[in-house]
C-alpha cells in the first residue's frame, strides 16, 4: 500500500519541511553529541536548541522554574495545548569516539552521551518546526509548548515543571526517547524514585592520639549502609536501593567530620518508592544516633513511575506505521553487528521492523523523569531507532552510532512520527478529549502529590565541577558547523 497517496496535507508537508531539513537535524544531534554537557550543565546545548527554535518563530523562555538550562518555547494559541518535551544531557565518564565498533574515549574520563540524549533533542526540535510549520501553512488552530528538561540522568526537572504548574493548562503531552527500535507503548513503563543526599556531621580529631575524643561521620555512612543491606530481606521484590559514598572524609589520620552518601530508592510505584526512602531516613537517623553524629536529608529528585495513555500510544502507533523503518545499508548494519559482538550481545544488526501495539507494555526497572507528566496529562513516549538493539545505555557500545549516519536517520523517521501524531492532536482535537477520558479510567481514582518536597530547590550546582574539568579539552571537537533549519 502507498500511504503516501492519502496522507493528510499538514502531514505531507511536515514531512517535506524535515526532509528538507535532514543536515540540520544531523547537525543538531551531533553538535550536542560533542557538547556532551551533564545534567544541570547543558549550557551550550540549551543555548543551540533555543536560537534554533527562537528563529523559527517560537516564543522561548529560558530558566523555568529555577533550572538555568531548562526552556519553554511556544508557538501558535487557544486550545488544544500539546506539549513535547525530551532531555538532552549526558553522562560522567562516557566519552566515545562515533563511528567506530571498539571502546574509544574522544576525551578521556570526559563526559559523553552513550544513550542518546542528543538525538532525543534533534529529533523534538526538528518536530516542533515542522509542526509549526504546517500549522501555519494549514491554518491548524492550538498551541503547541516545546520543553527543554534538564537532567534527566539524575531525574531532576520534570516534576518540577509540574509541581510549578507549568503542565497545568497542557492537554496531552508527547516525549520522544532513543532505543534500538521504532516503537510505542501503553500502560506503567517505568519506576518510581527518590534520590537523596545523607550527610553525617561529626568531629574531627586525631584518629590515633584521641579518636574517642572524635565524633566519626563515616560511620554513620557505614552504618547507615549496614542497615539497608539487612533491611534489603524485608524489602519488596519490586523495590530496588543503590549508593555511591560522594565523601568519605579527606585521610585517615583525621576522623571525618563530614561525609555523605547518596541513596537512590525505587519501585514500581510511588507510594512504595515514597516508603522505601521513609525506611532509609529512619535507619540514617539510627546510625546517626549510634554513631553520635547528626544528620541532614535533602531529596535532590523524585519522580512517579512513567506511563503511557492507550489513546495517545494508538495516535503515535499509527505515525509510526505510516513512516516506516529506516533503509539501512550494509556497512551500517555492519557497524551495529560488530559493535553488538563486542558488547557480548546478540548480533543482531539494526532493527527492520516497527515495534507492535497489541498490549500494555512491560513495566521496566529504569526511571526517567517524565514520569511526573504522564500523571499530569495523558502522554504518549516515542522510541525511535538511532541506536542499536541490545546493547545497554551507559556502555561504550551506545555510544557509538549517536553521531553517524544510522542516528541520523532514526532521528528523521522519529521526527516525522512525532510531528505527524502532534498534527493529529491540532487536526482532530476530538483526539485529545478522548485521551482525557482514557487517562481519567487508566488512573482509577490515583491522586497524583508531587513526591519533591513543595520548598525543594533546583540543584543548580549538580555536575558544575565536574563539567567544567573536562570541557577545555572537550571543546576542541566541537563540530563547527551550524545547524540551519529552513
Ligand atoms: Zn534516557
């Protein structure tokens, strides 16, 4: 079947307007690939997407809700209100080289993106110019709310974009997201979480000539651990507890009198990530207690597990189909089957077939911070294939296709879909009232409370040091082009 003969017009000519636009949407993941910025540092890449949609026509707000790297861009007015919204930082340590099927640091120790973050944002911002684009052309009436969401890695801004009422006046909301596939699902897709700071304060003195005169926060760390790994056999199967140790003092000689753990709690729902963490607090203040230290908790973020909307999951389903997959070539399915080898993974290559709808998808142990939003409105989660079946995020190998022709082109089929499924909401609000009523049955009565504390701050100052370390060197392979989307 030719689908393309009785594509809607606004659809068609969205579709013209990326095709048009395929080195710019190149251009854009890779510029952000080699800015890989960590989360709440993503100055340059904030900076790229918001000049771009800034010139082309959009409204853009920067520094929402206290996150200086957070933006808001708008376009058209009235309703319906759609939302798209994706994240664009990257992680500590992940730096690799594209293109190439061995683990390669551009940077060593450098931050890099082996997930994808950077062609999630290539991909909404090329979406969102060409929907406005032929809103404008067809005369579709609504407005649509473009979100830039710091952080994602450490799960931060989201809810408090909802917790601030930015959602508050949206009525159905897309997120688009990377994977080794062309897909969408329905139904709870991911966890909950709470992740927090414990910091003990004690006194110093000197370990050896008066330690019982010293007051040790170590070992309120340490014991703080010991408890939650008993703890861990009365802990439901579901939730999941996991640490680093941020400081463990400054040398041994001195008893320290700070130190600091952060603690990640999950589970599939937020009132049993909520209890988990209630049950970490306590057994910190025990071993604050046993150890004559105090303790402070701050809860950096916390988010609701995320779900798709069955309606809104159909709307997107059907894009999908109406795109298609990608024509790989062989030296890319090349690429990804070397890669997967050496990742000890399956070889498959690259996916050649959409992903199905025939079911509420499976619930994950990850987390991503738009969990918040899909309890505010109904929302539907894009996947689309710039990356390579099989191998985990975070793992050299998922860094490897993300500045390369197969990113490219997943990045201009994801585009496209969400584009489409955007226009579909502006050409048929009847959609979005359908999604509501779906959306009110799929949350059965659930009161969504946001699970930050209402006073709680941005953390303005996560990854600053860490990011300006490395960003020097890093800015020797920034790509030099500017991305120019007409
Ligand atoms: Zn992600």
């Amino acid at each position: 079947m030719d689908a393309s003969t009785n594509i809607r017009p606004d659809k068609a000519f969205a579709f013209e307007v990326i095709e048009k636009n395929t080195r710019a949407i190149a251009t854009l993941g890779d510029a952000i690939f080699y800015f890989a910025e960590l989360g709440m540092q993503e100055h340059e890449s904030a900076r790229l997407m918001t000049e771009i949609l800034a010139e082309a026509g959009f409204t853009v707000e920067r520094g929402i809700s206290g996150f200086p790297t957070g933006f808001l861009a708008t376009c058209g007015s009235g309703t319906p209100v759609v939302a798209m919204h994706t994240e664009y930082d990257a992680n500590p340590n992940n730096s690799q080289a594209a293109g190439v099927a061995e683990h390669k640091a551009i940077v060593d120790g450098a931050p890099g993106h082996c997930e994808g973050h950077n062609v999630n944002a290539a991909v909404m911002v090329a979406a969102a110019i060409a929907a406005k684009r032929a809103m404008d052309k067809h005369g579709l009436k609504g407005t649509l709310k473009v979100f830039g969401a710091p952080a994602e890695e450490q799960l931060v801004s989201r809810p408090y974009y909802v917790r601030d009422g930015l959602f508050a006046d949206v009525d159905v909301a897309f997120h688009d997201h990377i994977a080794g596939e062309f897909k969408t699902e329905y139904g709870l897709l991911q966890t909950a979480a709470v992740n927090s700071r414990f910091t003990f304060r004690g006194e110093t003195a000197h370990s050896s000539m008066s330690p019982w005169q010293g007051r040790d926060a170590l070992d309120g760390v340490v014991l703080m651990d010991m408890g939650l790994a008993q703890y861990r056999e009365h802990m439901r199967p579901t939730m999941r507890a996991h640490r680093v140790i941020t400081d463990g003092g400054d040398q041994p000689n001195v008893i320290p009198a700070k130190a600091t753990v952060w603690w990640c709690f999950r589970d599939v729902d937020a009132d049993g990530a909520r209890a988990l963490f209630e049950q970490g607090r306590r057994i910190a203040q025990g071993a604050a207690m046993m150890t004559n230290t105090e303790v402070e908790v701050e809860v950096m973020s916390a988010v609701w597990p995320t779900r798709g909307n069955q309606v809104m999951a159909e709307i997107v389903q059907r894009n999908i189909e109406l795109v298609g997959m990608p024509a790989w070539t062989a030296d890319e399915v090349a690429l990804a089957r070397a890669v997967q080898e050496k990742a000890g993974v399956k070889p498959v290559g690259l996916a050649t077939q959409i992903g199905r709808l025939d079911g509420p998808g499976r619930q994950i142990a990850a987390s991503n911070d738009c969990g918040d939003v899909s309890w505010a409105v109904p929302m539907a989660r894009l996947q689309f294939p710039s990356n390579l079946p099989h191998v985990n995020y975070h793992h050299w190998g998922a860094g490897v296709t993300l500045a390369t022709s197969i990113a490219h082109k997943g990045a201009v089929v994801g585009a496209k879909a969400l584009a489409a499924s955007v226009l579909d909401i502006f050409a048929e609000p009847a959609l979005a009232e359908r999604a509501k009523a779906k959306f009110k049955e799929e949350l059965g009565g659930k009161v969504y409370r946001p699970l930050i504390p209402a006073d709680q701050k941005p953390p303005v100052e996560l990854n600053h040091a860490l990011m300006e370390r490395f960003r020097p060197a890093m800015r020797a392979h920034y790509v030099a082009e500017r991305p120019r989307f007409v």
